[in-house]
C-alpha cells in the first residue's frame, strides 16, 4: 500500500513511513524523497496529464474528467484505460483527481 504525507509519496502502509517513491509539489510529480526534490517525471494542468518537467509542458499522455482516466489529448477524449477509484493512495484524498492520477502512473503503475 502507498501513502502520501506533507506531499511525499512512499510505499509504507501507515501515513509517513516506508520508502519514498517520489513527491508533488505544484503539479509536478518528481521522483525524488524530498518536496521539490529528483527528476521531474510528468506535470498536470486542468485535468490533463503531461511527461513535461513543467506545468502545461509536454506531451498529453491522458486525462482525467468526472473520475474517468482517458488517454486521449483533449479533455474528456480518448478510450478509457481506467477510473479514479483504481488509484487507491492512503492520504491523497484532499489532492485534485488529475494530480491523484498522475502519481499514479508516473510513481506506481504505467497505466496511460
């Protein structure tokens, strides 16, 4: 099971422990084990997931609309490869759908 705490991510059952994946901050997903910190995997913007390093760079990998995940270009686009509920993450309820997605993909399972 993965958590996420103080915008880190790390695969330990319990809020704040195990090793750390990755984190988020600003709608960038890093594979580093401090905020801020690694490589930038992929960003987010209005429901559009992206591997850019910045927000709203790259190229659209997929999107998220109304807890569907699609790996179309546009928004709402694109054939369904899964829905919200599949990214089950301990402690990132509070986060946007999008960002919840991109975790996801980019620091747990490649699913777009």
């Amino acid at each position: 099971m993965t958590n996420f705490k103080d915008g880190i991510i790390r695969d330990g059952g319990t809020l704040g422990s195990g090793r750390a994946l990755g984190n988020l901050q600003r709608g960038v997903i890093r594979d580093g084990p401090a905020v801020g910190s690694g490589r930038a995997l992929g960003n987010v913007k209005d429901g559009m997931i992206r591997d850019g390093s910045s927000v709203g760079a790259g190229r659209t990998i997929g999107n998220v609309k109304d807890g569907v995940v699609r790996n179309g270009s546009s928004l709402g686009a694109g054939i369904t490869v899964g829905k919200l509920a599949d990214c089950a993450i301990k402690g990132i309820h509070r986060e946007r759908d999008d960002e919840i997605v991109a975790v996801c993909h980019f620091l747990i399972k490649k699913f777009l």
